[in-house]
C-alpha cells in the first residue's frame, strides 16, 4: 500500500458538501418562516384545517428549536476540527521532520489517532443529523397530505357545481334580481304618484264649473297617490335591505376565495418543504460521506506510516502543508457560513392583515 495518498489529512468535499447544507438549511427556513407566518385559516367546509395549520406551525417551531441547531452544529464541527488541526500542526510538523527516530514517529501516528478519534465525533453527529431529518421528513409528509386532503375537499365543498362559492354566486344573482324588482316598485310607485297628482289638481279645477261633479275624481286621485307611495315606500325599505344582503355576501365570497388562497399558499409552501428537506437529506448524507471518507484516508496513513520508510518524512511534511491550506479555507468558510439560516417570524391573525403589511409602499 502507498502512503504517499493525497487526502489523508484533509478532504476538499468536506468544505463543499457543508455549503450545501448551510444553502438546504437556509431554504427550509425560508418555508419555515412562511408557515409560521400564515395567517389562521377559517373555511366552514374544512373544520380540521385550523388542527393541520396548528400541527404544521409545530413542525415548523420544532425545526427551529431541535433540527436548525443539529445543523448549524455541523458547521461548528469543521470549526472544531480546524482548530484542532491547527492546534496539532506545529506538532505533527516536529515530528514529521524526525520520522525515521522511533519515538517521533510514534508520537507522531498518536496525534494522528487523536485526530481521527475527533473526526469519528464529527461523523456521529452528522449520522444523528441525517437520522433527524429523517424522521422529520415523516413529519412533513403527513403535513403535506393534510393540506392536500383539505385542497381537494375544497374543491368538492367550497368550489364545486355545488360548493359554498356557487351558491354564495346563485345568491348574488337573486339579490341583483330582489334589487330590480324594487326599482321597478320604486319607479311604478312614481309613476303612480304622478298619475294621482295630476287627477287631483284636474278634478280641482273641474269642481268650479261642475258644483262637485268631480268630487269622486279628487277622491280616486288620493287614493291613487295613497297606492303609489306605499309601493314606493315598500320598494325603498327592500332595496336598502338587499344593498346590506349583497355587500355582507360579496364579503363572504370575497373572504372564502382569499381563505382559499391562502390554503393552496400553504399547500405549496409544505410540498417545497418537503423537497427541501430532501435536499438537505441528501447533503447531510454527503457531509457524513466526506467525514468518512477522511477517516478513512487517516486510517490509511496511519497503517502506511507503520512501516519505517526513510523518505516518509518529505511527503508527510507535503501533505501537513497541503492540509494546512485546506483546513484554513475550510474554517474561513464555515465562519461565514455560522450566521446564516436564521429567519424571524410573525404570526398574522388573519390572512388580510398580511397581506396589508406585503403590499409595497406607495401601493394603492
């Protein structure tokens, strides 16, 4: 077996598969901050919505207090072990110089065992990340079929031939039509009106010649005039009526359709939750892999140094410098990466204040 095995000390994937998922823990709490923002959903057809909404918001709180930290952990490790290594490194280079002395290079294979028992450490934690990501990816996925189950009776209950949005439609027509009706009262009334003025003020003028011959006529003009304002008095009252009846409909119309979007909102905020996560599965599982695999590239070195070779010291002192460099890079990294992931929230109560507060400046 060759020693001279680039990677022993350090392992360039590690640096790339952390930035994956500081970018995957970053997108999740962007979904995150989305759930616990929505506003609480109240559709009459969907009485379990209000428990899923409540279940997920858990979910989402649950990411925030247990899993974020266990990520941002990772990025901690490749601080951890940095340090570490820098720490070992003038050590390391001591005794790589004096390889071919017993002691050196016995001391030299213990700070490597040291090390390798850190990165052991490392790999655990990044196993109990991807088996907590795991479990909450169950989570999500029953969250998902909520909100779905919820769409889809929506569709039925709420949007259907007979849904609360097409009868809610049916009584706005009939309401429209009640409004006609008591304009055609109201200008029947007048007209009426009209007509009795007009038999009033000629049977007056007629009684002078007449000695009271028209007196049935002012009569009938009364009584006419009498008729015409009550059918216009009644079409006045019901009009007004079926004003308030229309404006508290279209209220609710317009309330349902918003609820309704805010629902499907959700919907799709979980389902690219759902990816996400599976996302950061995936780069929590690499980063474990690149853990390992430098575990297993000390291994080798360890094994190989067990044989003396008398040129062992001149590539070991390489590759001390080579890691070097890696573990800076990958330290200056992963503490720009430390702040990142963290999104403040706010609970609306209901989904019109939101969006109030989302509309740009200067908006009408």
């Amino acid at each position: 077996m060759s020693s001279k095995k680039k990677g022993a000390l350090s392992n360039a994937q590690l640096k790339n598969k952390q930035l994956d998922v500081t970018k995957a823990s970053t997108v999740i709490q962007t979904y995150v901050q989305m759930i616990l923002q929505q506003p609480d959903l109240k559709l009459v057809a969907l009485p379990n919505l209000p428990a899923h909404q409540q279940t997920a918001r858990s979910h989402g709180n649950n990411w925030n207090a247990t899993i974020l930290p266990l990520m941002a952990k990772t990025d901690a490790d490749i601080i951890d072990y940095a340090n570490k290594f820098e720490a070992f490194y003038e050590d390391l280079v001591k005794y790589a110089k004096d390889l071919n002395n017993p002691e050196s290079r016995k001391k030299f294979v213990e700070g490597l065992k040291l090390l390798q028992n850190t990165i052991k450490k490392k790999d655990a934690n990044v196993a109990q990340v991807v088996k907590d990501l795991s479990s909450f990816h169950t989570n999500l996925n029953t969250d998902f079929g909520n909100f779905e189950s919820d769409v889809n009776t929506a569709a039925v209950k709420i949007e259907g031939d007979s849904g609360e949005i097409k009868s809610l439609s049916k009584q706005l027509d009939a309401i429209s039509d009640a409004m006609d009706k008591d304009i055609g009262l109201m200008a029947g009334g007048a007209v009426t009106i009209v007509a009795g003025v007009a038999m009033i003020v000629f049977g007056a003028i007629s009684e002078i010649p007449s000695g009271g011959m028209s007196t049935a006529l002012i009569g009938g003009g009364v009584l006419v005039v009498s008729a015409g304002t009550v059918m216009e008095t009644f079409g006045s009252q019901d009009y007004s009526q079926q004003i308030e009846k229309q404006k508290s409909t279209r209220e609710k119309l317009k309330g349902i359709k918003i609820e309704l979007v805010g629902l499907k909102t959700t919907k799709g905020q979980i389902g690219n939750f759902v990816k996400a996560l599976q996302s950061a599965i995936t780069a929590a599982s690499s980063l474990q892999a690149a853990w390992g695999a430098l575990d297993a590239d000390l291994q080798e070195l360890i094994t190989a140094l067990q044989d003396v070779n008398p040129d062992d010291g001149s590539w070991v002192l390489d590759e001390l410098s080579r890691a070097k460099k890696d573990w800076a890079d990958a330290l200056d990294q992963a503490k720009k990466l430390q702040p990142d992931g963290k999104v403040p929230t706010k609970l609306y109560q209901n989904l019109q204040d939101a969006f109030k507060e989302m509309k740009p400046r200067g908006s009408a």
